[in-house]
C-alpha cells in the first residue's frame, strides 16, 4: 500500500513520542509513584507495539490497536499518521 508524503516524518515524531513517556516512566520511578510508572510502561508498550505494527506495513493491526488505546495515549500518534492508518483501514 501506498504511504504518504511525510510518513518518515510523523514515523519520527511518534518515536520521539515514545521517548517522552519512557522519560516519564522514569522519572515516575524516581519519584517512588509505582503506579504512574506503570501507566507510562504501559503506554509505551502500546505505542511501540503501534510502531511496529506500521513499520511492517500492517495497517490493519496498527489502527486496531491504536483504537484501544485511551484517547490520552491515542493522542500521542501524530494525527496526519492516525487519519492515514484510518483511511487505510476503509474510514474517512
């Protein structure tokens, strides 16, 4: 399937994304908040799992697992990425 014209572009701006929450779960860590370190864990699971997913040209599994995200977490795609993934998968 075709990509689009600044897919490396929102590719990199979701690693940076990714980054972001791994620093947070750190600095969660840090902070003795077990909790919220494991939410970021867990977003950072989800997002890279997400990645994966369009980096091997499975769409389909990308969106899927992009629409079970919370909506903080789903945020967090670049949004010009998340319309293609969604175009992709048969949605306007």
């Amino acid at each position: 399937m075709k990509t689009y014209k600044h897919m490396e572009r929102d590719l990199k701006r979701l690693i940076e994304k990714i980054a972001q929450r791994d620093h947070l779960a750190t600095q969660a860590m840090l902070e003795k908040d077990r909790s919220q370190a494991r939410t970021y864990e867990l977003d950072v699971k989800d997002l890279t799992d997400i990645l994966n997913r369009i980096q091997e040209g499975d769409f389909a599994m990308a969106f899927l697992l992009a629409n079970e995200l919370d909506t903080v977490v789903r945020d967090q795609i670049p949004v010009r990425l998340y319309n293609f993934l969604a175009r992709a998968n048969g949605y306007s």
